[in-house]
C-alpha cells in the first residue's frame, strides 16, 4: 500500500464518519467493508488498486455484515 496514494472512494460511502479523517491502513477492514456493502464499481475498482486482491480476500472474509448480494460478488471476484 503506497502511502502517498490515497484511493479515491466515494464520499457517500462514509456518509456517517468524518470522510476526511479516514487512515486508509488503520481502517482497512472498516473502509473495504463500507465499500463492498456501499461502494460503487469505481470504488470497489479504487480498493483493491490500494490493498490488493489478498488484502480485500482477507477482510471480506473476517465482515459479519456483509449483504449477501454482495458476498456471493466477492466470492467469485476474489476467488
């Protein structure tokens, strides 16, 4: 993860966390859960550019919450 770049998500995303206080790699779990729940395909594009395929696996994994539309996406995605 470069810490210079920074993925450019969609502000609706965070709709209920100070957007601009995000630490992309602190939060990692808390930004690839809002945006595979939330996010749109630019986004989901912008997250797995930042962390990675194995990164996104990894955390996808760990999300009690995610919609089940959206597992099954990330289960044939990041297979």
């Amino acid at each position: 993860m470069d810490q210079q770049f920074k993925p450019n998500i969609s502000q609706r995303v965070f709709w209920d966390v100070n957007f601009d206080s995000l630490d992309y790699d602190k939060d990692k779990f808390f930004v690839i859960d809002k945006v595979m729940n939330y996010g749109l395909w630019e986004d989901f594009i912008q997250v797995m550019q930042y962390y990675g395929k194995e990164v996104v696996r990894n955390e996808v994994i760990k999300s009690p919450y995610l919609k089940k539309m959206y597992s099954i996406f990330c289960a044939s995605i990041l297979i």
